[in-house]
C-alpha cells in the first residue's frame, strides 16, 4: 500500500512537469505561429502517456486506499467530510475529467493538417486539462 501512495504522490511531479511543458509549449506554438514539429508532438504524447500512467496508478490506489472504507458510511459520510469528499469524489473525478480532455485534445490534434490548428487544439485541451489538474491536486499532502 505504501509503495503505490508513494508511486503515485512521486509521479505526481512527473506529470505536472511534463503537462506543464506540453500546455506551455502549445500555447507558444499557437501564438507565435511556428511549425508543428516532432518536439511539440514528443511533448504533447508525453503528457497524454505520463498522465495515463499516473490515472492506472490512482485507481490502484483508490480502491485498496483506507479512504475508499468511508463509502461503506453511505454519501452521506463522504461527502460530510472535506478530507474524505477530497479523495473519494473531487480529486479523482476532476482528474479523470483532465485525463478526457487530454485524450480527446490528442486525437483530435492528429486529424488536423495545419500546424497552427494541430497546436490551437493542444493549447485548448491541453490548458484546460492542466487548469483542473492544478486546482484538484491534494496540496497539502504534497509538500
């Protein structure tokens, strides 16, 4: 149980960083114009690859979490509790959310011909992704 809590608390920063770089390097792209090329397409397939990774690691850690005990309590209980509302209900719904988002952004990415509509579609999902995953992340667990 501690190996998979500390898994995935430690490839946290691996995501945030690589997401960080893919959504920020989109957006660069987009407004200054330039050719898509492999680095924004190794960036952008980073991202999408390091969060589903981390996505297979928090279900792991959800479902033999001693958190995941609180449901037994009904609705009512977790969603009584910040803590336990926290990690049962908005950390992994919102990131499930960001993990959507990136997913279709990537697809889509790939149907489009030019560059700047490959890099427009990156920024759009890849920003919007990268937004909630900052806003739902257990800060005060991670530090």
């Amino acid at each position: 149980m501690e190996i998979i809590k500390h898994a995935h608390s430690g490839w946290a920063y691996i995501v945030v960083i690589v997401l960080g770089l893919a959504t920020i390097n989109s957006l660069i792209g987009y407004f200054t114009k330039k050719e898509f090329g492999n680095r924004d397409f190794s960036l952008a397939l980073g991202g999408l690859i390091v969060t589903h990774i981390q996505l297979l690691i928090g279900l792991v850690l959800y479902f033999t979490s001693p958190w995941f005990n609180a449901w037994s309590g009904g609705m009512k209980e977790v969603m009584g509790n910040s803590d336990a509302r926290l990690m049962l209900v908005e950390h992994p719904l919102t990131m499930i959310i960001a993990i959507t988002l990136l997913t279709i952004g990537y697809s889509k990415h790939k149907k489009k011909i030019v560059s700047n509509g490959k890099l427009k579609v990156l920024a759009i999902f890849y920003t919007l992704a990268f937004i909630l995953v900052l806003t739902r992340l257990p800060w005060s667990h991670w530090f």
